[in-house]
C-alpha cells in the first residue's frame, strides 16, 4: 500500500464495514475544539425539539429553534462531517465506476 487513503479502504472493505462500521479520512478544520457556546449545541437543540435518539416526536413535523451563530458554526461542521462520510460511504465507489467505464469505453 502507499497511500493512507488505499490503507483506509483496506481497512474498511476487510474489517470495518463487516462489522458495520466505516472509517473516513475527515480534516482536521472540521473537528475544532468547540468554544463554550457551541458546547451547549446538542443540549440547546434537543431540549427544543426532542431526542431523537430515544424519543419519537411529537404530533409536529416541523419545528422552530433559536440557535445561536457559535450553533450554527458547531452543526454546520457536523453537517460536513456527515456529509463526507455519506459520500465516502454510498458514493465515491459509484461516481469511481462510471469514471472507470467511461475511460474504458473511448
């Protein structure tokens, strides 16, 4: 091997993923340590809807918080991070396919 990404993919198609698990190369922009206003996010975000980890909402579909920049800051990262593991996840390898049968059908 001679990247770090091929030893991630090894690692995943051998080890992680069989066991339900994914590893993601993410950078280290995106996992700042947060500033005491965005340590609150999590907590400030559920105690105005619910937690969706363990209770179902209610009769609402839609809801209204009051988040603060440092928040939005905070979620916004998470967003990314989610975002690069989804893609890495469910998407490199599609779009990695068409990029190979496209060079291969000229």
């Amino acid at each position: 091997m001679s990247t770090l990404g091929e030893v991630v993919k090894e690692l995943n198609e051998k080890t992680c993923q069989p066991n339900h698990c994914h590893v993601a190369l993410i950078h280290m922009d995106l996992l700042p340590k947060p500033t005491n206003e965005e340590d609150n996010t999590m907590h400030d975000l559920l105690k105005q809807t619910y937690d969706w980890r363990y209770d179902k909402p209610g009769d609402d579909d839609v809801f209204h918080v009051d988040l603060t920049a440092d928040n939005m800051r905070y979620i916004g990262r998470a967003l990314d991070v989610y975002n690069r593991i989804i893609f890495d996840l469910h998407m490199k390898q599609h779009i990695e396919d068409i990029i190979k049968g496209l060079s291969k059908s000229d």
